[in-house]
C-alpha cells in the first residue's frame, strides 16, 4: 500500500510567493543531505519552508537555521497543516542517498504530498522516488550532490512554466491514481478476497 493522500485540491493553482519558496516537512538527516542544503538554499537566493519532529537532526538543524535569513524553521507543526502549507510553496524535496538499499525502493510521504497540491518535488535519481518522479514528469531527479541539487533548483527558480507542467502532471496523477480513495478501494478489495 501507498503512503497516498487525500485529494483536497482538484484543480491547479499557481503558489504566489515573492521569492521561489521551498519546503520541506520531514525527517531531518544527513543522508537527507542537511545542513548542507541550506548552503544550496542561500546559493540559489530562494527560500526554504522547514519543520520536522523533534529526532535525528531537529534540534541541531533549528540551531543551523538562525544563522541564514532565507530559511523559516516552524519547528513541529500538526499534520493536518502539512498539505495547506506545501500547497503555498513553489516545491518541495527529497534528497536521499541514492547508495542506501532502503532508499533505494522507498516512497516518501513527500512525493505524495507534492502530488496531492500540484507541486513539482525534487528526488535522487537511481531510487525508487526518482523513478517514479521521472515516469510521472512530476518533478526533476538531480544526482547526490550540490552542483546538481543547485542546479535543479534554478531550473525551478527560472522557469514558472516548468513548474506549472510539473505541477499539474503531479496533480493529474493524484487525480488518477495515487489518491487514499483509491488506496482504500484496494484495501476493501483485499478483504473482501479474504472473505
């Protein structure tokens, strides 16, 4: 079963925000390639949206945060606030070490959110996300490392239009197919089977 969501937005809207905006919500890693984004971030003159629970990196990355004016660290918001406010960004990611085994077949909450909102998600090639992100045409696969991340964001940053197509393919595939409507009609299915 798919981490999907539900589908609060049916039909696509452009973010309006001053500054290309990032966001991130989510686990806080260094093979999620924190703090050393937030040097990206600064590089690329956008802003970066971050909040997470309190483990792994939290307190160090709310610490790091202070130090850069274009980043907001929200801390630990309530998940019902984590759709609304990646639907006010411009995009979002996930960047993972595409070496590690378990990132190499995982689907991150992140894509699924991205989809939901009509928001285009930046993800590691040679992983399962990446895969995924490139058959959908629903973001940009950057390799693991800075050069790549910052030039994906540019890319981002410089072309509305591109994030518009990207964001309305993410859209149309949470219309389709990865919706939690859809994932509870397989999960009836299934017991209905076991019936």
């Amino acid at each position: 079963m798919r981490n999907s969501k539900d589908l609060i937005y049916k039909k696509y809207t452009k973010p309006n925000n001053k500054i290309f905006t990032l966001i991130y919500i989510g686990g806080m890693k260094r093979k999620r390639y924190f703090p050393w984004i937030l040097d990206i971030i600064k590089e690329t003159n956008t802003k970066l949206i971050l909040a997470g629970k309190k483990e792994d990196m939290f307190f160090e990355m709310q610490e790091i945060s202070k130090k850069y004016d274009c980043v907001e660290f929200l801390g630990t918001i309530p998940m019902k606030d984590i759709i609304p406010m990646t639907h006010k960004a411009d995009a979002t990611f996930i960047i993972v070490n595409p070496k590690s085994p378990h990132y190499q077949r995982t689907l991150f909450n992140k894509q699924f959110e991205a989809m939901v909102c009509g928001r285009p998600i930046i993800t590691t090639r040679k992983t399962f996300a990446g895969k995924m992100t490139e058959n959908l045409k629903c973001g940009l696969t950057v390799d693991y490392n800075r050069k790549s991340m910052k030039k994906a964001i540019i890319t981002l940053r410089d072309n509305p239009k591109l994030c518009e197509e990207l964001g309305k393919n993410a859209l149309k595939a949470a219309i389709e197919k990865y919706n939690w409507e859809a994932e509870k009609q397989k999960l009836v299915k299934v017991y209905k089977e076991l019936e």
